[in-house]
DNA sequence: AAACAGCGTTTCATATAATGAAACGTTTTT
DNA sequence: AAAAACGTTTCATTATATGAAACGCTGTTT
C-alpha cells in the first residue's frame, strides 16, 4: 500500500477499497467477507463499515449484509464533469434504439480506456447490458477503438505504449500496426465495427461524436448478438446513428 | 461531533463531511474555502482532499479547484436500491415529457422524504430542474402528498409527529387537521396537485405507482409554471401520466 | 440435547498515524 | 514593491486507529 506515498489518509484509503469490492457482481457483502477480500482485520473493517453505514455511504438489507447506500447514488448524481454530454446524450439514445432496437451506448475516453456514461438497453430478451460509469477496454470495442482513431497521433502511440493488445477473443487485434491500419481505416470511413472482438458473439458499430471545433469528444454505439447483428443492415444503422449523433453535436454546441 | 458516538472512524467521517459541501450550487472548492466551511484544520483538510483525489472521487480542475470526481460517479450507479424502479421508470417518463412537454419526475418516499430517482425535463426553456438524488420535503410536495396519502395510517402519524409543516409559500398547507383532509381528498381522487405550496409560481400534479399488491411504492409528477399549467388540462394530463404509470406498473411486476 | 462453527460485536493495552501551528514557496492582488 | 492569499511541507505531540482475544448470538451438526 505505499511506494511513494505522499501523506495519504489511510483510513479513508481502507474506507474506499472497501466500497471498491461492490464494483461487480457481488452487491451484498458481510463484514468477515470483506475482512478476507481485503486483508483488513475484522474489527477495523467493522468499525469503517460502521461509519459508512452512519452516513448513508452503505446501507444494511434485511439480512443484515451491507449495500452501496443512497448517499453514494445523491454523491454520484452530483458528478459534474461530463454531466452536459451526459444529459444531451439522452434523447437521443431513446430514439436510436427505438428504431434499431438495439442496446446503445454513450462514451467518451478516460484514462486510456472506454468510460460509459449513458445507455439504453434493447427492448429484446437477448441484449447487451454494460454498467454506466464502469470502464472497458478501447482497442477491442467499436466505441473505443473510434475515440482512438479520431485522437492525435501522439495520443494514438501514447496508448500503444500503455498499452498491452491483449487478446479477448480470437478475433481480437494483437499487432500493433495491424491496429494502427484498423484506426486509420476507422477514420477514413467514419465508423467502426466490432467483430467479436470483446466476446464472441457480440458486434457493435460506433460512431464518433465532434464538438465544434471538429474534435472527437465522445462515440455512439450499437451493440447486439451477431445472430442479429447482419453486415447488409450497417448501412441503415449507420443512419440512424448519425441521426442521433447530429442531435447531440447541435444541442452541445449550441446549448452549452 | 458526539452524543453517543459508538465507535466511528473519524477521518472517514471527515471525508464525506468534505463531499457534502458539494451538495448544493457550489462545485467547485479550494482547500482554504473547505478547511473554513467545515472548521477542520487546513493541514487536515489538505491532506483528506489529496487523499479523496488519489482514487478518484474528487478531481482537480484547471484552476486547481476539486470537483467531485469520476469514481463517485462509477460508484452511483452502482447503488442498487431503487435500480429497478430508476430502470422501468426512464422511458414512461420520455413518454410523458414527450406529450405533455414539461418536466416529469420519479419518486419514493425515503427517510420521510420524497428522493428523486428519475426526471426528465421539459423541451421548453421556462422549466423546473431538479437533482435527481437529492431530497425535498414531503407536504407541500404533490409527489409527496400522493406517497404519504397512499401510506399506512401509521406512518401518516409518525410522519406528523416528526415533521414541522413550516411554510414554504403562502399557500402551503401548515395545519395538520387541513393535511390529512388534503391526504384524503387525495387517496379519493387518485392525484395529488400541489398549487405553489413549495414554491410561488411553480404547479405539480401527481399520480401514485402501486406495486401487484396494491402497495404504493412510487409516484410520478409533472411540473410546470402556473404560467403553463392550466386547470383545464388536467384531465388530459392525467391520462397521459396515467399510460405511464400503467407502463412501469406493468414491467415492475412482470419483469422482477 | 450438547457441541460446534459461523456471524457481528466489544474490550483494552499498544503503537501508529492523524493532527495543527508555524514556516515555506508561489501566485495574485493591492 | 509590498501585501495577501493560495496550496504545501515540516515536526513534535497526542489522540486515535489497531488487532488479538473474548463475547453473545444464531443456526447447524453431532
């Protein structure tokens, strides 16, 4: 827990690495489990549970296991950075995935990988479900992958040198200058394709979103199961996106 | 900062005693600005927001200021209380922005309080805006009114004795015996209005949520300046609030 | 019915880590 | 040029977080 260690608050470091083990599957958590996940002692992690919980941070359900409470939801609302993209990306989710019927998706670059900040599920059984605010991998996501393609060269070989092309799938890109090729394809075209590979089975089509000075500031996409997902319908996708992606790119501009 | 304080960790404390001064118009804070505001040594203050800004739930912005950050964002989302009822909610209430062209909103009562758990706004430029997250008070609220209105008559009780009807408006209901006829009128006619009881200008009309046993767990409203919003649309309106109502009733209890 | 194993919780001596006044180096304002 | 305001660092002091052990409770196993 050190290395060059400013001068940190450590009981608040405990009191969030303790929070962190709700991003997951796992939602409810007891106090010995999250002694042993994190290697706290039961009393300490009794006692920072204890204060989570007298402040709303975390809430106990009926069996008596703790959950990410309210505050947290009030505190998470109140996050102003991207909040415009947020709320004008909105509407126009509803309307794409109206017509596509598609899971749809809404986001911008951070930290050299994909920030989800909106979506609308498909109203079919077999869908897509990310979770808003969790992060994904950008070289194998159509989303990511045109958020790269439309960043500067020196972002482009930045992210490479960060990062490892690790495969997911078999379809996954692992060489560097096939992937660079790939972005430049990207770019030209002006849309990028996923084809399984994230997870076999799954394909998206994405779309980048510019502010008004011609900058990429986000990516629209659609995802779906590649039993549904045929290559003849990109043409339409494509323009219902981009009917959505104009929507967004006025109301930033002009509203904000 | 006692009474019968069990045995809470004070930093941890102090840390989200600096995340709530983000509730509220200000989002931008120094650290002298906190250190004052919240009477905790600058050196402490100093070292819990660097701290806070390590993981990522405060960001520094160009001007050097925090902002609440991404991590408390990723975390809001999270919460799963109330997932739901915010997921079934969303397009019901597209629908009936879309109709009725003013804001909608979505909510439960918590903690004696109506928390807001979904909103969508009016098209129009003259409009209410509300956090969704945040709490307002119950009684002069008609979302408030039509979740009290449907409670237990216990809880009704308990609500009286620990809530003060202080006056918000010169038309906010402030007598008890004058709230629960009101609270009648309302389980009576199924919709609540509130006639600037929270706010002069400001009109609201709710409709109750009730789950597959008749329980109310949820209220819609739709809000508008008395400008607007005329007593001879009402009926119009409660039809249209009424198809969404059937909507997040139907999927609540068919999907989960 | 008794023993056991699991849980959250409390105790208490100990040591660690949070604390704050003062000083520092910058930047902005006067 | 001086002063004020800012974030940041220092260091001795002391308050507080810590963890092993014991506790009481509940549900399961013997």
């Amino acid at each position: 827990m050190n290395e060059d260690v400013k001068d940190l608050n450590l009981s608040v470091l405990k009191a969030f690495t303790l929070l962190e083990a709700f991003v997951g599957d796992k939602q409810k958590w007891g106090v010995r489990e999250l002694a042993k996940k994190t290697g706290y002692n039961k009393s300490t992690t009794y006692r920072l549970l204890n204060t989570l919980e007298s402040i709303g941070v975390l809430q106990k359900n009926d069996e008596d296991k703790y959950l990410l409470g309210l505050k947290l939801f009030e505190l998470g609302n109140l996050v102003s950075i991207h909040k415009s993209l947020r709320k004008h990306s909105r509407q126009p989710l509803e309307q794409i995935a109206r017509e596509i019927k598609e899971t749809v998706h809404f986001g911008v670059l951070d930290k050299n990988q994909v920030l989800y900040l909106n979506k609308t599920e498909s109203p079919q059984g077999l869908k897509v479900s990310t979770q808003i605010g969790s992060y994904q991998k950008a070289y194998c996501t159509a989303i990511g992958k045109v958020l790269l393609a439309f960043s500067s060269e020196e972002k482009i070989l930045e992210y490479l040198k960060k990062t490892a092309l690790d495969p997911c799938t078999v379809n996954t890109i692992t060489d560097q200058h096939v992937f660079l090729k790939e972005l430049q394809k990207i770019k030209k075209q002006e849309y990028a394709l996923d084809m399984e590979e994230l997870e076999l089975g799954l394909i998206c089509i994405a779309i980048p979103v510019f502010n008004n000075k011609n900058q990429i500031i986000a990516s629209i996409s659609v995802s779906g199961p590649s039993s549904r997902f045929k290559l003849e319908n990109i043409g339409n996708y494509l323009s219902i996106i981009k009917k959505g992606v104009q929507a967004i790119e006025n109301s930033i501009n002009n509203y904000n």
